[in-house]
C-alpha cells in the first residue's frame, strides 16, 4: 500500500503532478467537490496542530468525504498503552486513509507498516514533516515560476525543525539550489542531514549565525520558530527563543522580490509589521497547504483503488503458463494463476507475466 512518510518516498516526478494538480483544484475546485464521496480521512493526531490538521480535514470535506479522528493523545487509546501498530490496525478497518502526527520519530513509518490503508506522515517529532514540504515547494513553484536556480536560506532552530529536514531533502532534486543555513551553533542542521542528504546529493551549502549578513543573497528567507517543546531543559530554550527576529528594517536589505516562507505558527521570529510586505508568502503558503493535501489524498486513494481493482486471479487446473521468463518458471512454490479476458473469444492470461495461457490439452 502507498503511503506518504518522507517526501523521497515520491519521484521528482510525483512531486510536480501533484502541484499540477493542486493548481489545477484551485483552478476549478467544483471539478473535484466529489472525487471523494463515501471515503473517510482518519486524522490521528497525537501532538498538538491547527494548520495540519486542519488543512487535511478542510481538504477531505473539499473533496466530498469524511473525516473521523482525534486531535490529542489524551483521547486516543494510547492513553491506556496501545501501540502504534495496533492503532494503524484498527483504523485502518473505520478509514480508508490515514494522516497521522506523532511526538516519536518514526511512529507514522510503523504505522504505515501495520496499516492496510494509505498513511500519510502528518510530523513526527523533531524528524520529517512531508506534507508540510509538499506546501513548501507548491508555495515556491507559485511565488518564484520556479524551484531551480534559487538561494534559501532556513533559519531558525534547523536542529528540531522537522519542516526545515524534509525540504532540504526535496530541494536536493532540484537544478543549482544553494542552502544557507542561519542558526546558533547550538541550532544547527543535524549531522545526518548533511552528509546523507547535502554532501551526498553535491548540494551547496554554508551555515552562517548572522541573519544580516546572509540576508542580501537569498531568493527565499524560510524562518522557523524555535521549537520549545523539543528542549530537554528550559533554560537553554530561554537563551536562545530570540535568536532571531526579522523586522522591517532588517528587509531593506533583501532582494525586492525575496518571499518569506514560515511553516508557522509564528511566535516572534518575524514582527508583524512584516505581514503587509508583499514579500510576505506566509498565509498564501497556508492556503496552498490545503490544496496539495487535497491532491496528495486523491493520488495516495487513487492508487489505493487501482491495487485493490487487480484482479486477483484464479487457480485453473486446465491451463499452464508456458513463458519461460515467467516468475512461475522459477518459482515453483507460486502457484500458477489466471484471469480472463473478454476478446474476440474468451482468453486467459497469466497474472504474473500476461502472456497467454496454454490449455494442457494444446501441450
Ligand atoms: N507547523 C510546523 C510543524 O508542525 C512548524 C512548527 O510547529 O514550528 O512542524
């Protein structure tokens, strides 16, 4: 089954249909006010959210479906000791899709493990937030006409930011994108995400303290807020919560046509007076999170159908599959099967490889 965990799980390919699509859905949303009558979105959210989860519930009602789910662990059974793993069984027989967010790095993989429906990685702790980078690239593809040949700057808290790790690794596939990354050295992006994704995709990066001095240079500003809940001790978390703050002052230095993109929710990082500069990309971006999650269900239930539509096929004591480069030639605890096709006359083809089956009488 399908399932949306890290944002490499989809082909650059993938990536663009979907923004085709959700512009497409912004375009003529009534073309769409139905693709999803009768399925039910489970939103399992074990962690506190308003865009996420919100934006995935208005995106399911959008798309004519329905939406079950809880929005904190406390009224979960996790509270009384349930796995993961049994969760993702259970709902995966009330929903036919899931979105779901956790404080523990990896819940959403374990799930989509367990599950016999699509699950779509909602943030799982400080690690991945694919859907979130989905808005991101939607938001840049809008605001810029492109994704390639850009300079983006991450600051913020890069350690904990789960959004800053999944879009560094979706703008890895991209022509000539430059990472600056701004954030105390205490901040600063995870080890495994440079040498896994930066170094080994040949990305150019610097890592710099000064927002001011990397200002100038950058096409997208992505700011972040630090991330308290993520701190083992508060005191470090009050030292560093007013690392940066980014004012009107500050944008007189960056290029006029510079976007500012924030996962948000904000908290002082940027002041609001920035929120009348039309450079500002932050609520758009929020408006575009609805749009790709709108695509990203109808893909992920798409091809949910399409895998339930195989036939199956059946065992026939009359017919032999004959093509040496079937599977079956090999493998001979596979049980040989078939399914029938309405041609001219009626034929039956190997599920395996597709050619034509042998009648034994033939042989
Ligand atoms: N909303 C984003 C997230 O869930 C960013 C944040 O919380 O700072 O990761």
């Amino acid at each position: 089954m399908r399932s949306l965990i890290d944002i490499v799980d989809f082909s650059l390919e993938e990536v663009e249909e979907l923004i085709q699509v959700a512009c497409d859905i912004d375009a003529h949303p009534e073309k769409y006010a139905e693709a999803c009558k009768g399925k039910k979105l489970a939103t399992l959210f074990f962690e506190p959210s308003t865009r996420t989860r919100l934006s995935f519930e208005a995106a399911m009602y959008e798309l004519g479906g329905n939406v079950i789910g809880f929005s904190e662990a406390g009224s979960s059974s996790a509270s009384k000791g349930e796995s993961v793993a049994d969760t993702a069984k259970v709902i995966s027989c009330y929903a036919d899709i899931i979105a779901m967010r956790h404080p523990l790095e990896g819940a959403p993989l374990v799930a989509s493990r367990n599950a016999t429906v699509p699950v779509i990685n909602a943030g799982d702790g400080g690690h991945l937030h694919p859907t979130q980078t989905l808005t991101d690239l939607l938001t840049i593809h809008r605001e810029k006409g492109r994704i390639d040949n850009l300079t983006v700057g991450f600051c913020g808290d890069l350690k904990y930011g789960r959004t800053v790790h999944s879009l560094i690794s979706a703008l890895s596939r991209y022509q000539n994108v430059k990472i600056v990354l701004i954030s105390p050295k205490e901040l600063a992006i995870p080890d495994y995400v440079k040498s896994d994704v930066m170094d080994l995709n040949g990305m150019c990066y610097e890592e710099i303290e000064s927002l001011e001095k990397a200002l100038p240079e950058l096409d997208i500003l992505y700011m972040t807020r630090i991330q308290r809940e993520r701190f083992d001790d508060l005191e470090t978390y009050e030292r560093l919560k007013d690392s940066y703050i980014l004012t009107a002052e500050k944008m007189r230095d960056a290029k006029a046509d510079m976007c500012i993109l924030h996962p948000l929710p904000r908290v002082n990082e940027i002041s609001v007076e920035i929120d009348s500069d039309p450079r500002a990309c932050y609520f758009r971006q929020v408006l575009n999170g609805k749009l790709i999650r709108m695509a990203l269900i109808l893909k992920l239930l798409a091809e949910k159908d399409r895998e339930e539509d195989r036939d199956e096929g059946e065992e026939l004591s009359s017919f032999v599959c004959k093509n040496p480069r079937c599977i079956t030639s090999t493998e001979q605890e596979l049980n040989q099967k078939f399914r029938s096709v309405e041609l001219k006359e009626r034929v039956y083809r190997c599920i395996y490889c597709e050619k034509d089956a042998v009648h034994k009488e033939e042989i």
